[in-house]
C-alpha cells in the first residue's frame, strides 16, 4: 500500500508513520528527516535547506522531488511506503502523479492550531537517530534519552515558538490545500488527533483496515 499522511507540523504524523510502518513492514520515508540528516552531514543539499528550514519556510519544491524520485526508486519501496511531510504543495503532489505513482490513501492527521503549538513546544527529538518524543505525550523511558539508540534529546531549532507560528501559516497557505486535492480525487481520510497517542493510532490503523 502507498499512503501519504498530511497534516499541520507537530500533529503527530511522524509518529503515527512510524506505526503503520511497523504494522505493515513497509518504509516510511520523511522528507524532514532526510533534509536533517543531510544538514548533519555537511551535504550540498543540506548546506542549500539549512536557511529554509531554520526558519520555518519549505524547501525549494525541485529539491523535495528529487529527494523522492531518488528514494522511491530504492528496492525497499516495491511493496509500498509511507510517506511523512510529502507532499507538502500542489506543485509536489502534481510531481508525484507525474511520476505515476499511484497513492492508495491520504490519511490527514487533524489537530487544531491552538494545540499544535502546546505539542511543539514539548516536542524533542533524538540528536543521533531522529525519533521523535514528547515531554509529556510520549515519553522516553529515561528522561533525556533515545530509547531506540540511547542518543541524547534535543528540541529542534524550527520548533523554537516564533518559527512554529511560521510554519503553521505555511501549513495553511501551502500544504492545506490539498486536502481539496486528494478528496477530489476520494483517496483522503480524516483523522481527528486524540490527546493520548494510542486513541489515534487506532483510529489511524482503522482508517487503513481495508487496504490490508
Ligand atoms: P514537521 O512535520 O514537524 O513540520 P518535518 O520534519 O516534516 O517537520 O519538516 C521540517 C522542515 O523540513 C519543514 O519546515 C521544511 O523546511 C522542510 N521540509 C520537509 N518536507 C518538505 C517538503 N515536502 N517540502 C518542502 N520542505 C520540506
Ligand atoms: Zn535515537
């Protein structure tokens, strides 16, 4: 199956991914964690994302798809993949038709804005792997520590209280939109976020079954 999963930063898409991944075996594939890892690394692209991404804008769309294109074509992604923070614009997801990938279900990931930024500030994220925690939501088993690779946690620059205002407008202006494009097309489903992460996994998982 190949899924997309839309939603507002912070609205626990990653997390969610990360879940239906497990349950189903096959990849998820993050654009923001690609773009960080390559920030990390010294690469070109990474040096070229780094201001956007500080700052809370999008990164140029060319570079997103071509981070895609290269990704989908690896083997692991033959029996389907998840996608987490892509697309992000219209002109992204007109790319992916493009490529004629065919997408099974959009799962939008609901949560209202007055609670995203309460989600963001609590957000911490693993300095050497990527997993994403929460102070109070989603607990590491020691405080402070990775429990998949024992790295230290961190806060994200871009989860910094201004630049998460700016990236909620970029959300609204850019990524919200299509929401409209994949009803158009019957592929999206809502998914309410729950205040306990497990209330909306099942909800998620639920809004899968069929695909199974
Ligand atoms: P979140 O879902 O919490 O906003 P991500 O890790 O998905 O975080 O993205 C972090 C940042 O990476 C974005 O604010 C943006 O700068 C960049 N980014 C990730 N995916 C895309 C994309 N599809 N298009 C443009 N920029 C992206
Ligand atoms: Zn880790």
């Amino acid at each position: 199956m190949n899924i997309i999963f839309l939603g507002a930063p912070g609205a626990g898409k990653g997390t969610q991914a990360e879940i239906v991944s497990d349950t189903y075996g096959i990849p998820t594939i993050s654009t923001g964690n690609i773009i960080r890892a390559a920030l990390k690394n010294g690469t070109p692209m990474g040096l070229k994302a780094k201001s956007y991404i500080d700052s809370g804008a999008l990164v140029p769309d060319e570079v997103v798809i071509g981070i895609i294109k290269d990704r989908l074509a690896e083997d692991d992604c033959k029996n389907g993949f998840i996608l987490d923070g892509f697309p992000r614009t219209i002109p992204q997801a007109q790319a992916l038709e493009e490529m004629g990938v065919p997408i099974d279900r959009v799962v939008d990931i609901d949560v209202p804005d007055e609670k995203i930024a309460e989600r963001m500030s609590g957000r911490r994220v693993c300095k050497a792997c990527g997993s994403s925690y929460h102070v109070e939501y989603k607990k590491p088993k020691t405080e402070g520590v990775c429990d998949a690779c024992g790295g230290e946690l961190v806060r994200r620059v871009d989860d910094a209280p201004e630049t998460v205002l700016e990236r909620l407008n970029v959300y609204h202006s850019q990524t919200e939109p299509l929401k409209a494009f994949y009803a158009e097309r019957q592929k999206l489903v809502t998914v309410s976020g729950q205040e306990d992460v497990r209330d909306t996994t099942a909800l998620t998982l639920k809004a899968l079954e069929d695909l199974a």
